[in-house]
C-alpha cells in the first residue's frame, strides 16, 4: 500500500524534516471553519498553524515543513496541503494575535487560551509542486492514539486511502427543501454554497426556536436568497420589528418555496403573501407584522 511518505520521498522531501498535523478542533463550529477556510483562505491556515504549545515547537525547531491534515471521521484525515517552514520569530502572544482573522479563530475555541507572554511564530509558505490538486481530496490513515494530533513523518505509517474525484473539505449544498441554516452558519458559508443562493429567489422560514414562532420573508432583489440572508447574517433582525428583541442564536433558517434568478418579483411577492396565510405567521400567532 502507498503510503504518505512515499510521496514525500518522489518530490524528494526527507520524511525526517516533516510533521505531520491533524488538525480536529473539539468546537464544531471552529471544525467546520477550519474546514471552509483550508478551501477559501489558506492564508488563515497558516496563520492558526504558525503557533503552538511548547512541545509541538520543539517538534518543529527541528522541521522543515508541515503536512497538513483536518479529521475526516475516525482514523483518517484529508489534505489541506505541505507548507515550508521560512524562518522563526520569537514575538508576544499579544502581536501574533492581532491578525484579527486568527483572533476570530481563537475566540471560536471555547477552552482556556494558555497563559504565555511569548510565542515562537513559525512563518510558511506552501510548497504549491506538492500535489497542490489533490487538496481536500487526498485521505489518509490516521493511526491510534487519536488524540496525538502532530507525528514526526518518519516514524509514522500514514497510507493513502483514497483519493476522491471532488474535494471533500466542503459538502455540496443539499437540496432546496432540506436546508437548515442556523444564524451563526449564515456568517460563514462556503463560497460553493453562496454562489447557489444566490442564483434562487424564493420564500424562507425563520422560525425561533425558542417559542416556535415563525416568520415568512421573500427574496427576488439584488443577490436574490443570499443578499437576503447575508443582511440577517450582520444584523440579526433584517431590519423586522419582530425580530429585533429576540436572540438571532436561536433561528433557524429554510426555504418554502423556490423560484429561478429571473423569477418575477411579483409572482413571488404574491406566493410570500400566501404563505403566510397558509402558516399563519401574522402577529400575534407569528413574528410578521403585516
């Protein structure tokens, strides 16, 4: 079976000056952006790698490069990429986190930070001739013990499981009539999902989850479903007077019905009225106020 170091080997990389990372955040909304982000902004990647506890920057003081994995499910992990270790740099925890797209990734791990005045800022760049295409869809066995999330390259047996025809960082988009977003998932969606919504005018549920009221809301202006639900994804309320005194964490979000990009406006005006009839969303029953 081949192996992960026998690529290593053909594009001549002593196995030696590589850790291995499987990276499997124990918060799922950092594991699901982890996962966004290896696709759309590698860049933060590296920024969330380029520093760590004392005894992964002994491992890697004495590296040249990191191969870098997220969890795929139990026992296997999916390449996100082989980034060259440049130079070193000892700076404050304060100045490393002042990349405001690493302290919003921070901020997502619920666990208490480590308490360290001073960091070692480990500074990379891909290494784009190492099998850059098969990002995301490259899966390899992760051995036991699970939680030991770094390996040195060269005492570990990582064998290629698969290699899929498609990505698999980021899942398609479901169908139309099974999509449930929650508000905090609007903030962050893949860009394969926001190029469909916005191609689909539509009606949508917001339903709250916390009294099971509902509101009904239609979508066939700029952007179309995406606009609409990008305005609730900054504001909470989208501008609803019923809306504005509830907690936005506790709405869910799915379409009733859908309509091609060049839908007329009016047809699914009409069809918004009449789902709120159908579902009786109108104060006091529901969160519409007309």
């Amino acid at each position: 079976m081949i192996e992960f170091n026998d690529l290593l080997a053909k594009a001549e990389i002593d196995p030696r000056t590589v850790v291995v990372m499987r990276h499997q955040p124990k918060e799922p909304l950092l594991r699901k952006e982890l996962r966004r982000l290896a696709l759309e902004d590698e860049q933060s990647i590296i920024d969330y790698q380029s520093s760590h506890g004392p005894r992964t920057e002994a491992a890697l003081l004495r590296a040249n490069f990191i191969a870098s994995f997220v969890a795929d499910g139990s026992g296997r992990a999916l390449f996100i990429g082989l980034y060259a270790i440049e130079r070193t740099e000892t700076v404050s925890c304060n100045r490393w986190l002042d990349n405001p797209r690493l302290r919003m990734l921070v901020d997502m791990d619920t666990r208490p930070p480590e308490k360290r005045e001073m960091i070692i800022w480990f500074h990379q760049n891909r290494v784009e001739t190492f099998f850059s295409d098969w990002k995301g869809r490259l899966c390899v066995g992760w051995p036991p013990p699970e939680l030991s999330w770094f390996r040195r390259a060269e005492r570990n047996s990582l064998p290629i499981l698969a290699i899929h025809d498609e990505q698999k960082l980021v899942p398609r988009l479901p169908d139309w009539d099974q999509l449930v977003f929650s508000w905090s998932e609007l903030k962050s969606l893949p860009r394969r999902h926001t190029e469909q919504l916005e191609s689909w005018r539509g009606i949508y549920l917001i339903k709250d989850l916390t009294d099971g009221k509902c509101y009904v809301g239609s979508a066939s202006g700029r952007d179309n479903l995406l606009g609409r639900w990008q305005n609730y994804s900054k504001s909470g309320d989208g501008g609803n007077v019923l809306l504005k005194d509830r907690n936005p964490n506790s709405f869910r979000f799915s379409i009733l019905e859908r309509f091609s990009e060049t839908a007329d406006p009016r047809l699914v005006l009409n069809c918004e009225k009449n789902w709120k009839i159908r579902l009786g969303t109108r104060d006091p029953h529901g969160l519409n106020a007309n």
